[in-house]
C-alpha cells in the first residue's frame, strides 16, 4: 500500500466534506484522523518511525497546511486510545479539539470520565478544560471511579466532589458560616456543578418550624434524577457529632412535612472545613454525607 497516498487522500476528501456537509464536520474530521493514526501506525511498522517526518513534510509542502510531526503523533495516539475502547462507531457529540485535549492525559479511566462528562453535559471545550484543571475527576469517591469503569448505577452522592471547590470571587477575608453560605449563593450555578448531576437551588435559610422555635436549613436543594430533597449545612469548623443530629433532624423534617409519597427519602450533606471521619464511621445513617470545602479565588 502507498500510505502516503492514501494518507493524502484522507485529509482531501475531509476538507471536501467539511466544506460541503457543515453538520458533519465533527464525524468527518474524527473518523479522518482515526484512519490517518491507523495508516501512521501501519507505515511506522513497514518503514520504521522516521517515516513520520517525512510525511509530515511532504504533507505541509503539497497541500499548504501545517501537518507537523507533533499533530501527525496526536492522530495514531487517538486511532490507539479509540482502537483500546473498541468503540464501534465515533460520536460526533465530541470534537477533535475535546479529544485534542483529553489525549493530553494519561489515565484511560480519567479520560472516559471527561468523556462521559462532556456528551452529558454538552461541553465547550474551554468547560471541559476547566474541569480538567479543577481536578473533577482526582476529587470524586474511589468507590464511584470503580462504579464507572465496571458501569454500574450510579447513586446521588457518587458525583459529589471531595473538596468542594467554592469560588469566593469577592474576595471575603473573613469567613463565618453566614459568610460562607454568602459566598455561595454569588455563584450558585458553579457550587451545584460541584454537587455533581441535577441538583436545583429551592432556597437559602429555609425556615422550618420545630416545636415553639423556627430553625434554618443552610441551603435546600431537589435531586431531579434520584427524585429527592438535598439538606445542605454548612460548618466552617471541623465536623463534629453534634452536627451530624443537627443535619438528621432537618432531613427528617423534610421528609415528614415536605416529601411526597412518589420521592424518595431526603439526603443530607454536611460540608465542612475539615472531615472527621471517625465521627462519620459511627454515623448510622447512610443518608449523611461529609464533604470538605476549599475556597479559591
């Protein structure tokens, strides 16, 4: 075979598509580069690897384009990583410059996990990489990274990241729970990513009505896809146990005055400065999670 050739022709025939069927750049382009990979890793096998900066040359020479050695390598590292999944067909949710940026990492776990991600969430790529830098994938539960490599149902609290970053864009030197809880509702949207999927904000300093006194949940939150209400208090102290009664009594609440009988049971989130996960390992109630918060500016 003339693998230059018919390397030549791959790149022709997707400007052509990418020109005339708009729509379809995204496959085209994928399925393009999948075969160039496929055709590079081939022809290195034949020739040895020096061929690859020839082709690279004669490529940017006749059809004045950059195709550098550095891009040639990117498209046999992604024919190698898609020919690893065995995925049987490309999907054109993502395009080369998500998978441009993924390849850029070395966990195969790690990059199916953006992947999942960016099709779910329909991300940009400058969302995807700000994922990416926000370490998402490191801050999630080992137990939900195994849960995802053998594809089992995901639970409500699977997704919700350890720390939790919260952004202090104004700047507070000074932080009270008041404060924090101040903090976030200035970027809600960003704070209910961090949850994970399909949290919605119901309201701050929820008021309930206990015995003669009224108390305040710190954040009351609904769980479309798991069909539940989310308590959420907010400590700027290490966990301790009072806590963890404080957070099951206003579950409990929740589930007594405001819970239909088509939901589920409300959970409970208790986000904290530091964990103590000793305190947790006596906590009989599997509906209260502990999470840590870091603040960034």
């Amino acid at each position: 075979m003339n693998y230059y050739n018919e390397i030549k022709k791959q790149i022709i025939n997707n400007e052509i598509t990418k020109r005339v069927k708009d729509y379809s750049k995204n496959k085209s382009d994928l399925s393009t580069y999948y075969n160039i990979g496929k055709l590079l890793t081939e022809a290195g096998k034949c020739y040895g690897e020096s061929i690859i900066k020839k082709y690279s040359e004669k490529l940017t020479q006749e059809l004045g384009k950059s195709y550098s050695i550095r891009v040639l390598y990117k498209m046999i590292k992604f024919y190698h990583f898609v020919a690893s999944q065995k995925m049987p067909t490309l999907s054109a949710q993502l395009s080369w410059s998500h998978y441009d940026e993924l390849l850029k990492l070395d966990d195969i776990n790690q990059i199916n996990y953006y992947i999942k991600i960016a099709k779910e969430f329909n991300l940009s790529v400058r969302e995807l990489r700000q994922r990416v830098k926000n370490k998402e994938y490191e801050r999630i539960d080992n137990k939900t990274k195994l849960k995802l490599i053998s594809k089992e149902q995901n639970q409500v609290e699977d997704f919700i990241k350890n720390p939790i970053i919260i952004n202090n864009v104004n700047h507070y030197d000074v932080i009270s729970e008041k404060v924090l809880q101040k903090i976030i509702m200035e970027d809600i949207v960003h704070f209910l990513k961090e949850l994970g999927n399909s949290f919605c904000f119901i309201a701050n300093e929820y008021k309930i009505k206990i015995g003669n006194s009224y108390n305040y949940i710190d954040l009351l939150l609904y769980n479309i896809d798991f069909n539940c209400y989310v308590v959420i208090e907010l400590k700027i102290s290490q966990l301790k146990k009072e806590h963890i009664g404080q957070i099951e009594i206003y579950m409990n609440y929740i589930d007594k005055h405001l819970k239909k009988t088509s939901q589920n049971t409300t959970i409970g989130i208790i986000i904290c400065k530091k964990d103590n996960k000793y305190i947790m390992e006596y906590c009989s109630d599997n509906r209260i999670l502990s999470k840590e918060y870091e603040l960034i500016i």
